[in-house]
C-alpha cells in the first residue's frame, strides 16, 4: 500500500513538473507547554514540525494541483518517568479541485485527499479520500461526498491527545469507514436566510450493523445587520433504526465592531435513558447527554488576535443534570511581520463536580513560513 501511494505522489508531481504558475512553501512550527494536574506536577511538551505545500494550475482548465506533506516531532517529559517520544510523517492534502462555470450554475470539485465537515460538526469532521462535488444553481445548490478514511494516518489526527511512545512511528492506519453523504440546501430562500437539509451515512466497514445514518437541518442566517444565528440538529441512528439519536446545537454571533466578535451559544447530545433516545455517537464521537452552554470573543487586528472561549458542562447520569467541568481557554497571537507568527495559549479543564481531576495547560508557540 506504501509503494501505491508513493507511485501516485511521483506521477502527480511529474504531472504538475512542466506546468505553468506552480506555487511553493512552508512553514517551522514550535511549541513548548507545560501541563499540571491540580497543580500537583509539573510536564513538559515539546512539539516542532515542518509542511512543505504546493498548488498548480492543470493547463488551461480551471482546476489546480494541490498538496502537502507535513513531519511532526512530540516529546512528552513528566516527572520520574522516560520521556515519550511520537514521529509523525503524513500526507494531509493532496487533491485537484477548482469551479467549473456551466450554462446554469457553478461545479465546485474537491477530488483526492482532502478536509470535509458535515454541517452541524457532529456526524464527519476530519480527512477523507475521496470526491465532493457542489452545483450551485441560483436558488439552491446542491451537495454529494463520498470518501474512506482506512489510509489516514492515525498520528496525525489524534497527535494532541497522545501523550506515549506510540507502538507505530510516523504512520498508522487509521480505522476504515466509509462516509456518504447528500445535500441541497437554500441558501437566501427569503430574507437572506439559509435553510439545508443534508443525509449521511458513516459505513463500518469491519461491522456493518454499527453503521450510523444521520438527516442534518440547518438554519441559519442574520436577525439585524450585526447579530446572526446558526442552529444545527442532527437525527441519527445505528443498526438500522433501531435506536434514535439528537444532536442539536444553536450560536449567536454579534459584530459590533470591525474587529470584535461575540458568540454565545449551547450544544446537546442525547444519551440512553433520555426517553427513547440513544446516546448520539458519531466517529471519534460520543455526547453521553451532556448540555454544554459556550461562549466567546475575539479581537482581532491586521497584526494580532485575542481569543477567550469558555464552556460549561452539564453532565447526565441517567437520571438528572449536574456540573460536571469548566472548560476555559485563551490565546494570544502576533504577526511580528508578514512570515513570523508567535502566540501565547491557555486551556484549563476545571472539575465542578466535587472530584480533583483538573488540568491546565500553557504553550508558548512560533511559526515560520518561508
């Protein structure tokens, strides 16, 4: 499968070789952190990595060529233990895509290996090889994606929660799936409002009856010139219907100035026990019926950013609602010219339930693009 994969890399990049308006880059990344459970003891993170990148026009069409390889290095240091080491070599992108004007509307085309979320978040959020094609027509536009996740690599994707030498280096297969999907959705259908509807379904590929089938609504749209609303809602089931799942969330976002940014809002998972709802579980995902208001600001300039963000988790135990965490974060970043970015960021994860399971963590981070 290595051999496949490196074959196809070479015969694009001898494809893209002689053509015209190829464009080139990277970037260094650096972090270090420190992380401390209730201020008992003290960890050290160290992460770097480099992303080579490139995009190229395909002749005289109006497709492009793009692709990046990215390595990472993580070293994990607590106290009275080795250090844990994680390399990392990944393929993150690597697709041709581009709008093709038809008498009627507009084809939009990613083919490859590429990023795609659903649109509530909940179901697909991730990588996928694969093909999503849109048809943009001028009161609807239309939707279909299909992908398989089984050459992902692993690593890459969880690389922030893995904290132990893992037992592959640099590249792991992540679990096979197959995720289908179709929308259409209206995108001004009256007064600037949004309103789709999108279908999906998340194959297993080693136990087809724990597939997952999910129906999206989407609504959203601006209620002044200032202030918009976004509500996603997710109806989901495993096994063929068998068991019905919720996932719903709501946001408000207010602009009252060009450089400030309000958002306030709440998200909800159904979990067994909640009427005839199963617990809503989606790939990487399980919401247990958990309740979790959020809010949060942005300030933001030509040259920096301010991000505070903050959640309350409301947790189910079968029966009834109570504080389970605090989920706090912020950050900090500075463009100290066009190609040197710092930052400064804070998470802490605080324990209200009564328990002594906090954690914090701070990171210093640098990038450079060259």
């Amino acid at each position: 499968m290595k051999k496949l994969l490196i074959a196809i890399c070479t015969a694009l990049f001898i494809v893209a070789a002689p053509l015209s308006a190829f464009e080139w880059g990277g970037v260094f990344t650096d972090s270090t952190g420190i992380s401390t459970p209730n201020f008992s003891t003290l960890s050290l993170k160290q992460q770097n990595g480099i992303s080579l990148w490139f995009n190229t026009a395909l002749g005289e069409s109006d497709l492009f060529l793009s692709g990046e390889g990215v390595y990472k290095f993580k070293l994990v240091k607590a106290p009275d233990a080795d250090a844990q080491i994680i390399h990392v070599a990944d393929l993150p992108l690597l697709k041709i895509s581009g709008d093709i004007e038809t008498d009627s509307g507009v084809i939009s085309l990613n083919a490859g290996r590429f990023s795609y979320v659903d649109g509530t978040g909940s179901v697909f959020r991730g990588s996928i090889d694969g093909v999503a094609v849109d048809y943009t027509l001028p009161i609807v536009k239309l939707g279909f994606v299909a992908g398989y996740t089984g050459l992902l690599n692993d690593l890459n994707a969880n690389l922030s929660n893995i904290n132990t030498t893992p037992e592959k280096q640099f590249y792991d297969m992540a679990e096979a799936s197959i995720p289908v999907g179709l929308s259409v959705e209206f995108p001004a259908l009256f007064a600037n409002q949004n309103i789709g509807l999108q279908g999906y379904g998340v194959l297993n590929t080693d136990n087809f009856d724990a597939s997952g089938y999910y129906i999206n609504l989407l609504l959203s749209g601006p209620i002044t010139n200032f202030i918009y609303y976004n509500v996603a809602s997710s109806l989901g089931t495993v096994n063929l219907f068998k068991n019905l799942m919720n996932y719903s969330a709501i946001t408000l976002v207010a602009f009252p100035a060009e450089t400030i940014s309000i958002n306030v809002g709440a998200e909800y998972g159904s979990a067994q026990g909640q009427g005839s709802l199963a617990t809503f579980v989606a790939p990487g995902y399980s919401y247990n019926g958990d309740i979790v208001p959020k809010a949060g600001f942005t300030f933001a300039t030509s040259n920096m950013s301010i991000d505070l963000s903050g959640s309350y988790i409301l947790g189910f135990d079968g029966s009834s609602y109570s504080g389970t965490r605090a989920d706090v974060n912020a950050s900090f970043i500075y463009n100290i010219f066009s190609d040197l970015q710092v930052g400064l960021a804070f998470t802490g994860q605080i324990d209200v339930s009564g328990g002594n399971n906090s954690s914090y963590n701070i990171n210093l981070n640098a990038a450079l693009a060259f």
